[in-house]
C-alpha cells in the first residue's frame, strides 16, 4: 500500500539529493577543521594568483618607466612593499575564509543531519515491514 | 489594483512552477539574446559575431547550459569583441576577469550575474535598479559587485572610446593602447562617484530592510530610490556637466519602480495582521513578531458553455409537442362533456 507520509518524505530526499544535498554531502566528507583549513588554502592560492595578475597588468601599465629605469628601480623598497600588500591579503583572506567556509560547514552539516533523520525514519519504515511508526516533525530541508 | 497585482503573481508562480524548466530555458535564452544584441549595438566590432545566426546559435546554446557556463559564454563574447579592436586589450580583459574570478566570484558565485548585469542595465539606462536589488535580496558583500559591474562597464566605454584612435592610427596592438584606457578610466570621477553612491544605497537599502518596523522593505527601497535621484542629479550636473539630467531622473524612476515590483513579487506582507507572541522553552525567551503573507486565492472560474441542440429526426420539438398535447386534452375534454350531453 502507499504510505503518503513515505512518498512525502522520499520526494523531499530526492529533491535534495538533486540539489543542494550533492555539494553538501561532499562538504560533510571532511571534519570540519580539515574543510576550513582546505579551503583556506584554496581561498590564499586564489588569491596569490589573482594578486600575480594584479602585479602583471601594474607592471604591463608601467612597462615603458620600468625599462627605461630598470637599473635605477628601488628594487628593495619595492620588493617590500609588494611583500607586505600580500601579506595583508593573505591575512585578510585567511580571516574571510575562516568566516565563510565554517559557516558554510556549519547550514551543510544541518541539512544533512536532517537528511540522515529522514534516512533512518525510512530504514525503520522498511524494517518495520511498512508500517509507519510516529515520529515528531520535522523540518524541511 | 493591489489584488489584480497579488492575482498576476499567483497567476505567474502557478506558471512558474508547473513549466519552471521550459520558463528558465525560456528566460536564459531571451536574456543571451538581449545581451549579444546589445553587445553588438554598442560594440560591434566583431563581424563574427555581428552574424544573426551566430548570435541566435549562441542564444541557444547559453539558454541550455547550466548557469556558469552561461556567464562564460558572455564573457567570452566580450572578449571576442574586444579582440576585434585590439589584442592586447583581449588580453587584458581576460586577466580582469580571471582576477575578478579568483579574487571575489569563487566565494560568492551567484554575484557574478550581479556584475555582468550592470554593464547591461547601463546601456538600458537603469543601472539605478541594481543597489536597490542587491540592499533588499542580497548581503553587503554584493557592495563589491556593484563596484566591479561598474568597473567593467567603463572598461567597455573607453574600450568604445579607444576605438575610434585605433582605426586612425596602428597603436591598436600597443602598450600605448592599453595605457590610454587605463588613464581614461583613473581619471574619470563621475565612474568613482557611482561606484561610492552604489555601494552606499545598496549598504543603507541592506540595512534599513532588516529593522524591525513595518513595511522596512518597501522605506528601504524608498529612501534608496531618493538618495539615487538626488544624488545621481547632483554628480550629473557638477561633475559630469551632462546635459542628460533627463535621462538620469527617467532612469532612476523606472530603477525604483522596478525595485518595487520585484520586492512585491518576492514577499507581500499584510502589516495589519502582524502578532507579537512570547514563549519559552528551557533555554530561551523567545520575542516573536509574526507577519503574514497578503495572498488572494485563485478565481475559480467555472465557464459552462450551452450549446444549441442540432435537431435530428429522434429529437423531439418542445413547442410542436407541448401544443399537440393541449390539443389532445382539449379533445378529450370537449369529447367527455359531449358524451355528458
């Protein structure tokens, strides 16, 4: 016989499967130090990369100075300069990172204890041979 | 006029919902459409890509991919159209965007529609719409957005702007080249006067929707939409000197009014409901103030339609067959009282 309350909830696992779920599943994967800090170093990666091609384009605009000058250039004044702006936006990203992705760890985890509820509500259904057994509400997804 | 409104949102979720797949394929195409066309109004310079069925090829192609692809494809017609006046600048574009990407958009993927919709949004004239948007839907990170939207926008001016020197002179595929549109863009206030204005409406359209008071919303996008007027009409006369003060106030009202409608058809609220309820549990007070929803339930339209029956040689004519009855009872009746005689 059809269980309404079953279809209900195997539809609402579905959906999520196909949606959200997917990337939070694969968020789950990890302890939640371990995502942080694997994103954290993703997110300085990124950054260090943008932050070449930031340095490219300067150099590309000043081209002309930096070749005409090139013996002359304050190599050490520059050089800690260029230092110093990276490693504020190492730090400022570290932070942001920090901020982001274990807020985002934190609503993936949520979502999937949720999903795990609804797991076990579903093997106890089956074990039970179909017959439903009252659980409180919950929420959705 | 409130319920003909709250009828055409229900009527257009109802749409929505049932052919949702069809309707996104539908929107992502026109909007692709829309783009390229603008692009190549504005920026033609590609023959390539000046060809309809390129453009009507690509339209469809970006209304079937997923999401990312779609702002790829964008971004890359750009680049193309840029390659076309200098290779050098395609470069440059390139790494813009590979730094935009690397810098902003890997955090928050969705701000990347909010960037590549401002440039747009200016060529139609309301690009007023997009901090109004940003301060009701989205957090103050999209702030940045706004800032980098603007940012590519005057990319494209003086790339437009750098065109025309191109085709007089060969300094097209020069550093020269790509300097002179830098200098184009440092030195031009009014683009900093936007980026600040933008950023802060979106900021104070962000944090006068999250008070608690009745229709937040709605003061939110107000105050947003009157600062913008005001203040892009000051920027326009001081520090532009444009004659197009018209334009911009045009500009700004339809902005605002397309706010308002956006806001209605993400969330009305019936403040004459509102309840303040408190409860606790073990851990909490807890202060609640519950709005509701306005909603209309959908007309339930019932149109019966009565056909006139076709006569055939069964059916039987009413009028013929009530007379001949009377007919007959009268018979009947005059036949007894004579037989009474």
């Amino acid at each position: 016989m059809l269980s309404k309350k079953k279809i209900k909830i195997m539809f609402r696992m579905a959906s999520y499967e196909q949606g959200v779920g997917k990337k939070d599943l694969n968020t789950v994967r990890f302890y939640k130090a371990d995502y942080v800090r694997l994103n954290i170093l993703k997110s300085v990666v990124c950054m260090t990369i943008a932050y070449a091609l930031v340095l490219g384009l300067v150099i590309f605009y000043n081209i002309e100075y930096v070749i005409k000058n090139a013996v002359k250039l304050p190599y050490d004044s520059i050089g800690i300069k260029t230092l110093g702006i990276y490693i504020f936006l190492v730090v400022f990203y570290v932070f942001v990172s920090l901020f982001v992705y274990s807020s985002r760890y934190g609503h993936a985890r949520k979502r999937v204890q949720r999903y795990f509820k609804y797991l076990k509500y579903l093997s106890k259904y089956y074990e039970n041979d179909g017959e439903e057994y009252e659980e409180e509400e919950r929420d959705d997804f | 006029m409130i319920f003909k409104l709250l009828e055409l949102k229900n009527f257009i979720k109802r749409i929505g919902d049932r052919y949702w797949v069809y309707v996104k394929i539908l929107i992502k195409f026109v909007s692709a459409l829309a783009i390229f066309g603008l692009m190549n109004y504005h920026m033609g310079y590609s023959e390539v890509m000046d060809n309809v069925i390129i453009t009507l090829g690509l339209s469809v192609i970006a209304a079937f991919s997923p999401d990312a692809v779609f702002s790829i494809i964008v971004m890359l017609v750009s680049i193309v159209q840029v390659y076309s006046v200098s290779l050098v600048l395609a470069v440059v574009m390139m790494v813009v965007y590979l730094i935009i990407y690397f810098a902003y958009v890997r955090f928050v993927p969705g701000q990347i529609y909010v960037i590549l919709a401002i440039p747009f949004l200016y060529i139609l004239g309301i690009p007023y719409v997009m901090p109004l948007i940003c301060g009701v839907f989205f957090a103050p990170y999209s702030i940045i957005s706004n800032i980098l939207g603007i940012l590519i926008y005057y990319v494209y001016l003086a790339v437009e702007g750098a065109a025309g020197l191109s085709g007089e002179t060969s300094v097209s595929n020069t550093i020269n080249f790509f300097n002179v549109i830098v200098d184009n863009i440092r030195g031009n206030r009014y683009m900093l006067f936007s980026m600040i204005i933008f950023a802060f409406i979106a900021l104070l359209t962000y944090i006068i929707r999250i008070q608690n008071f009745n229709h937040s919303s709605d003061v939110s996008l107000l105050t947003g939409t009157v600062l913008l007027l005001v203040a892009f009409v000051l920027s326009s006369s001081f520090i532009e000197n444009s004659d197009n003060i018209v334009n911009v106030i045009v500009g700004v009202c339809v902005s605002g009014l397309i706010a308002f409608m956006v806001q209605f058809f993400r969330i009305s609220l019936d403040y004459s409901g509102v309840k303040n309820i408190q409860f606790q549990d073990d851990e909490y007070y807890y202060y609640v103030r519950a709005v509701p929803k306005l909603s209309v339930s959908a007309l339930d339209k019932q149109v019966k339609t009565i056909h006139a029956q076709i006569p055939t040689s069964n059916t039987m004519n009413l009028r013929e067959t009530i007379e001949k009855t009377f007919e007959e009872s009268e018979h009947k009746v005059t036949g007894t009282v004579e037989e009474d005689r």
